[in-house]
C-alpha cells in the first residue's frame, strides 16, 4: 500500500484514507454499491485519481457491509448507511477544513443524495457513480422523489449501456434536480463503469471541479 494510504478506523467509520501531497485541500468521501465494498477497483482508481488532484479521500464501508462481508443491505437499514456516510463526512473534517464532498457507486451513492436532500448542510456537492435510477427492466419503480429537494452540485457519472438508468433517462430525471448538475457519460460501460479503467481525470475531476467552484 502507497506511503500516502492508511487505513482507517474510528468506528462507525472504516476504510482507507488517502492524503493528497498538500496538505490542503478539499475532501472526498466515497463508498461502494450493494455488492461491493471500500476495496472495489473502481473506488480505488476514482479514490487516487482524487488523490493526486489535491483531494483527501476516505472511501469507506457502510454500515452494512461492516455487519457482513457479502449480500445486499436491507430496506430497513437503509437510515443506518446514510448515517454512516454522515459519519465520514465527519471524521474526514478533521483532516481538512475546505469543503467536503460525497460519493458514492450505485446504491451508496444514493444514499448520500438522500442525506444530502435531508440535509443541506451534509456535504458541499455530490459525486454519484452509476446513478441506480431504477432497477433493472423496472423504469416505473423511479428513485427520484427526492430530486427536487436537492441542493447540492450533484455530478453523475453513467455508463451508457446501464441497465439502472438509459442515457435518456438519466438526463430527464436529472432536470428534476434545482441545483447546478452535470452528467459524464462514458461510452461502452455498464453499471461497474468499466471498473475505473477511463481517464477519470479528464472526463470526471476536472467537469467535477468545475461545477462545483466557488
């Protein structure tokens, strides 16, 4: 593991801390889908790719998947993993004090937009990974109702042959949304984003910095 990555464990919060060269800077919180964990290859590539643009990034496991190492999180506890991102956000303050943004691939992704229509104050932007908009094959069972209640930048990353949410789709439901967003599609990738093997620098970091600039 690089000089630059620990891990990190201040329960309810574990996973791993990268520090940028500086040491200022804003931060990045960024955790996984339903089937994944802190230590998919997409959330490293994005987590260094971050990195080394002067972002601290803690990517971390949800409290779900802190409770059992495989299987999806249930309905029930899904107040319990929007906690956990809160807790992240949190810790990651005392280590930077700019802004703090949250990410997150498929399902933590949208747990991190729940909170941030909850509340506005959670986090400085979004950065959503393969947005599930809906399930597979399912386009009436939408997950957008709180949309319109966001406040945050929110950048969404989408594959264009995502069986969660087809580009046309992706960009109506996104209109729901007041705040400033924008969308990176990436071409010949499903929902896993071609596991961070694009040039995440140009096609997301630098549109990401962009939208979210003061």
């Amino acid at each position: 593991m690089p000089e630059n990555i620990t891990h990190f464990e201040n329960p309810p919060v574990r996973g791993f801390l990268h520090r940028p060269a500086a040491p200022t800077g804003p931060g990045l919180v960024l955790t996984h889908g339903a089937g994944g964990n802190s230590t998919g290859k997409l959330q490293i590539a994005v987590a260094n790719a971050f990195c080394s643009a002067g972002f601290f990034v803690l990517r971390f496991d949800l409290p779900f998947r802190q409770r059992r190492p495989y299987g999806p999180p249930h309905p029930s506890t899904a107040a319990e993993d929007r906690a956990g991102v809160r807790a992240a956000i949190d810790a990651l303050r005392s280590f930077t004090s700019d802004r703090i943004f949250a990410a997150g691939h498929s399902y933590g992704g949208r747990q991190a937009s729940y909170l941030a229509a909850e509340d506005p104050q959670a986090c400085d932007g979004l950065l959503l990974l393969s947005y599930p908009l809906h399930p597979p094959h399912k386009p009436q069972q939408l997950r957008t109702h709180h949309f319109p209640t966001l406040h945050a930048p929110a950048f969404f990353v989408h594959g264009v042959a995502d069986p969660f949410g087809a580009p046309e789709e992706i960009t109506a439901a996104v209109q729901l949304i007041p705040a400033p967003t924008q969308i990176a599609f990436i071409n010949a990738a499903g929902h896993d984003l071609k596991q961070g093997k694009f040039d995440i620098e140009t096609e997301v970091i630098q549109p990401f910095s962009k939208l979210v600039a003061r």
